[in-house]
C-alpha cells in the first residue's frame, strides 16, 4: 500500500517533470528562433546601411562634379560678360567718332 502511494506520488513528479522539460524545450526553441529573426533582421539592416553609403558616395561625387561644372560655367559667364562689355565699349568707340 506504501508502495503504491509512492508510486502514485513519483508518476505525478514524473508527469510535472516531463512538462517541465517540454515547457523549457519550448522556450529554448522559441528563443533560438527569436535569435535566427534577430540575426536575419540585423544582417537586413547591414545591407541597407552599406547600400545607404554606397548611394552616399555616389551621390557625393556627383555633387562634387555639379560644383566643379557650376564653377566652370561662372567663369565661361565672366568671360562672356567681359567679351560684351568690351564689344560694347568698342562699338560706342566708334559711333563716338562718327
């Protein structure tokens, strides 16, 4: 009669064992996939961060290029704009002497 009060008693150790080995088995593996989302998600943002510089340095280049080209168009419109200056003294020049 003991014997079988022990037992009943170790079967229901036995049983809340086992769930208990289930349950953590179970948070294991949900924590396991919550680290490869994790993982999968930082490797996401890496990408976009390096795709992100890349766009950067490109577009950086080209801004220099635009600056470079704005400079040279400043100077071409000075030299345009000195030319007709002196096409303009010129021509009042001669009708002057007219």
């Amino acid at each position: 009669m003991q014997a079988t009060r022990r037992l009943g008693k170790d079967k229901v150790e036995l049983k809340l064992i086992r769930q208990e080995k289930k349950d953590a088995e179970k948070v294991n593996q949900e924590n396991q996939m919550l680290e490869e989302n994790t993982m999968e998600r930082i490797m996401e943002m890496e990408q976009t961060l390096v795709n992100t510089n890349s766009m950067s340095e490109t577009i950086n280049s080209l801004l220099n290029t635009l600056e470079m080209d704005n400079v040279g168009i400043k100077k071409d419109m000075e030299i345009v704009m000195f030319s007709t200056f002196k096409h303009a003294m010129n021509v009042k020049n001669v009708l002057a002497k007219e």
